[in-house]
C-alpha cells in the first residue's frame, strides 16, 4: 500500500499532496484547506519545515498551507538530536514560537538514527493532550501550577559559590508536562544546565533565599510541585570581595546557616496553601523510610522519591525510577525516562486536582 493509501485508510479522508493538482484544486483549494480545520497539527515537524516556517517559505503543499492559514498551528518537531541542538534549530524555533506557534516536545530517547537526546516526538497520546489543551479541554487548563527546579547556588564570596549536581531536567520535563496538559505554569529555576521549557512562565534565581522569595510572590496556585535541589546552608555572611589566600596557609573559616525549608514553608501554610503540595526526595538508602518521614515532617501530600545513588545514573541522567509516597501508601514505578516520569506525574495531579 503507497503511503498515501495508508494515510487515507488511516484517516478515513483523502489526504492532500501536492500544491498544484488541478483536480485538488477544484475540489478544494490550499487556501480553503487552510482554514478548514480549526487547528493545524504539524507531526512531525522536521528541521527544513520548521525552517521553511520560520523563514515564511511557500513551495509545496504544507508549507504554503501553514502559510495561509489562519488558524492555530501546533508542531510537534522530530529529528536527529544535534539538528534539534544545532543554532539554526534554536534561531527557527524562537522565531516560530514569537510568531504564536505552539509546540508539543520533543522528548528525550532513542531515536530511528540510533542516537539519543532530545529530538524524539512527543508520543501520539501526548500530542493529543496537546490538542485538547489548545480547545480549553486539557486535563490542567485553568489551573496554576508552580514548580522550583534545578540547583540553587550560595555564594562564598563574588567568584564561589556552593552548588550540587541537580541538572534541572526532572523540574524542566514536569513544567513541560502541566504546560501540555494545558496548566498555566510559573517555572522558578535555579542555575539548571537544562534550559527552561517554552511556553511557561520562568523565573530565574540564584539563591534559596531568592527562590524562597520568588514562590511566596508566584502564589497562589493549585498545585506547587518543588523538585528543586535547594542547599540546606548557606554561608552565613557572604565577602564583599574575594577571599584572598592567607600567606600560612590557613583555610578561610566559614560559618553557615540553614535555608529556609520551601516546601515545608509552603506545604504549612494557614491560609492560601496550594490544593496538593508535591516534594522530592533524592536519597541513597532506605528510599521509602525516609520519604514517608519526609511527608510527615514537611507536611506536603506528596513525596516523589528516588535513589540517586551513584550507580543509578539518575543525578544528571534522562531516566528515574521514582517511587510515589502519599498518605496512602508507596507506589514504586518502573525505570522511565524523566519525561515520561513527569506525564505519568501531571496525569496523577490533574486527577487529584479534578477529585479536589
Ligand atoms: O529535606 P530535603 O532537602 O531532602 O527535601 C527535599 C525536598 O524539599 C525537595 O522537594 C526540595 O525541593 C524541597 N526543599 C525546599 N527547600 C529547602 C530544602 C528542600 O523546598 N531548603
């Protein structure tokens, strides 16, 4: 069966391919096919037509027809990882995103080229999220969800600071997640290596003080999600100028002191407080033990908890295995990309949010 036959069983309508078919033509023009739909789904979306979009090229049938439409248009892109990290990529992509295009991943994973990374499309199931969250019906629309992500840093002096390895990416994939659920979603992110995802509101801070600041202005919201990698202390007075070697030799004394407790602030709160409180715990043993004494002790709803143990590669890696902590009891989930982690996680949110 030609692709093309396929495509028509599939979709039970005559698919449409080239720009000049006299016989298309009479029966429908590209201009009308434009505008016949009230959305047009661009999957997948290669590099050369997000290029050809953002560049406002017209030279066959789907370039000329997301030219003329005048309706909403969502691309969910798919390619090779270094195209979709190439600089024309990005340039393309910010271009079609200021223009009011909307998008649906990529995700992280194995791709047909055998290479990993983030250029895989988003999974049919998603993209359909994606499409009923631009008609108002996605499963977080009108709801606001606030995340923290990344690492924090704290200063010792101008040029050092104290950090830790979190890369940002599970805070990253979670935001994409309530975004394509259709969640307006406020994004608080330390110094994270993975970039915020689009079409979220982000605010990016340094310190835990900053993002303890940064939350208590972004409230309310429905649903706070911390999977921040907040450092506990902080140097307790920072130098103005950078601390110089001594000629002995003697290490500079700092003295810290604890961070505010974000989650525990807000999961505490009297009055305002979030409908669900979502924590993380990374630990390296005894995972549920001290999730479950984690809940209680901040007081959230949920604990997301996983073993970053070295040898699990999680800490900077695209997969967890995360196990979810609620009142209810431990539920541990198989090995899943950080992605996939966080669909399952805006699906369960949404739910809880939905049962109230
Ligand atoms: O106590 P611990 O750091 O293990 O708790 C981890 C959880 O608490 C994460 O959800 C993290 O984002 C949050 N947290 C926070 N503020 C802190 C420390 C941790 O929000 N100062």
């Amino acid at each position: 069966m030609s692709r093309q036959a396929s495509a028509a069983a599939l979709a039970a309508q005559k698919p449409y391919t080239d720009l000049f078919d006299l016989t298309d033509e009479a029966e429908m023009g590209h201009i009308e096919l434009s505008r016949a739909a009230d959305l047009v789904v661009v999957a997948p979306a290669t590099a050369n037509l997000m290029a050809k979009m953002a560049g406002g090229h017209a030279d066959d049938l789907a370039s000329t027809l997301l030219m003329a439409t005048d309706k909403p248009v969502l691309i969910a892109p798919a390619m090779n990882v270094r195209m979709w990290e190439h600089p024309a990529t990005k340039r393309n992509l910010a271009q079609l995103l200021a223009d009011g295009i909307r998008t649906v991943g990529p995700n992280d994973g194995g791709m047909a080229c055998g290479e990993f990374g983030p250029g895989r499309m988003a999974e049919p199931d998603e993209i359909i999220h994606a499409i009923a969250a631009q008609f108002g019906q996605g499963a977080l629309t009108g709801r606001h969800i606030l995340i923290t992500s990344g690492p924090t840093h704290e200063p010792i002096d101008p040029v050092r600071y104290i950090a830790n390895r979190s890369s940002g990416a599970q805070g990253a994939a979670m935001a994409m997640a309530c975004r394509d659920l259709g969640a307006t979603v406020t994004f608080i992110t330390g110094p994270a290596t993975v970039p915020p995802p689009h079409g979220v509101d982000v605010i990016k801070v340094e310190t835990a003080a900053q993002m303890a600041q940064a939350v208590t202005e972004a409230l309310p919201a429905d649903a706070a999600i911390f999977a921040a990698a907040v450092a506990d202390w902080r140097v307790d007075q920072s130098a103005a100028q950078k601390i110089k070697k001594t000629a002995d030799g003697a290490p500079p004394a700092l003295s810290f002191v604890e961070n505010p407790d974000i989650l525990a602030k807000v999961a505490q709160m009297k009055a305002g407080r979030p409908a669900l409180v979502v924590g993380f715990a990374a630990e390296t043993e005894n995972l549920v033990d001290h999730a479950r004494a984690k809940l209680a002790r901040k007081g959230c709803d949920w604990i997301v908890a996983n073993d970053v143990s070295p040898e699990t590669c999680i800490m900077g890696g695209a997969h967890n295995a995360v196990t979810l902590v609620t009142k209810d009891g431990a539920d541990a989930w198989p090995r899943l990309s950080k992605h996939e982690t966080a669909t399952r996680l805006a699906a369960r949110l949404a739910e809880a949010l939905e049962r109230g």
